[in-house]
C-alpha cells in the first residue's frame, strides 16, 4: 500500500511540473540585472529561499505574489523579478502563464578559499537562481603584493552578466 501510494504521489507532482512548463513553453526571459543580496540580511547572516508566483498575462505584464520566504530577502528578490524582460518565443495569441519564481540566498563559507569572490549567482533557468555572497569584505591580507588596492575603493557595483553570454549559456569563474 505504501508503494502504491508512493507512486501516485510521484505521478501527480510529475502531473502538476508538466502544467506549470506547459503553461509557460514559449516564453524567454533575460534578467537585466542580478538580485541583490540585502545588506541587512547578508549582516545578519540571514539565508534561504524565497518563493514567488509569477502571473504573466498575455501583453507580458508580470503579477509577482509572495509564497514563502523571509521578509528580508523578499524586496530584492522580487525588484529582479520584476525589472526581468519577457518574451513570447512563438507568434500569434498567448494565454496568461504562471510559474514559480525562486530565489536562493547563501553565504559562502570563509573556509572556501575564494577570500576574493565575493558575489556569485548561477541561474539555473527560467525559475531557479542561486545567490552567493562572502560575510567580510576582502582585506589587505589578500593581497598578491604589498600594494593594497582595497584601501583605494570608495564605491563599488555588481557585476552584470552580459547579455549575450548569458543568451549562449556562458558561465564560470572569473578571477580578477
């Protein structure tokens, strides 16, 4: 009886995950700009996921509704959502689609030894990404030679993912 129950349950998420792509098949997207990690949030170590539902309708107009996640988390994540431009890949009339937005928070272990990458974010599609951010800011104690070029920076903003690199699917490490 257990299996049984198993394998209906295995049948109507795999039931439920096909409507949703379905809903959404001819739909592109380009993130514009990458979700921020808030400042209060990344201080006071706070991780996790945040949820949304994202109602489109048919002229691409988003509708972005909270499911679950912290309240810290929650403006950053849904400001990418919503500057995020959408496309219908196929022509002619297009019902209103809906999906699930996710966005997950981590800070990276100091232990890693990547004292110098301080942000990564990996997408993983249209409804996944992956936001990792380092606790401290890089001292002099990382620095190659005795030149320190952290005591010169006055102001500092996060790197955009080219477009086109991003519409080929490029990704990987960058060391500067």
């Amino acid at each position: 009886m257990r299996i049984v129950s198993v394998i209906l349950l295995f049948i109507s998420l795999a039931c439920c995950m096909n409507a949703q792509s379905n809903e959404c098949r001819s739909l592109g997207a380009q993130d514009v700009q990458m979700p921020a990690y808030a400042p209060i949030a990344r201080a006071a170590h706070i991780e996790g996921i945040v949820r949304f539902k994202v109602d489109l309708s048919p002229d691409l107009r988003p509708e972005i509704t909270l499911l679950e996640g912290s309240k810290f988390l929650e403006g950053s994540a849904k400001a990418f959502l919503e500057v995020r431009r959408y496309w219908w890949m196929t022509e002619g009339k297009h019902a209103s689609c809906t999906y699930t937005a996710s966005i997950e928070y981590h800070i990276l272990q100091s232990a890693s030894g990547e004292a110098n990458n301080l942000y990564r974010v990996t997408t993983l599609g249209l409804s996944h990404t992956i936001v990792e951010i380092q606790p401290v800011k890089p001292t002099c104690m990382d620095c190659i030679n005795e030149t320190c070029p952290a005591q010169r920076v006055k102001e500092a903003q996060q790197p955009i993912y080219p477009p086109i690199a991003k519409a080929a699917r490029v990704s990987g490490d960058v060391t500067a």
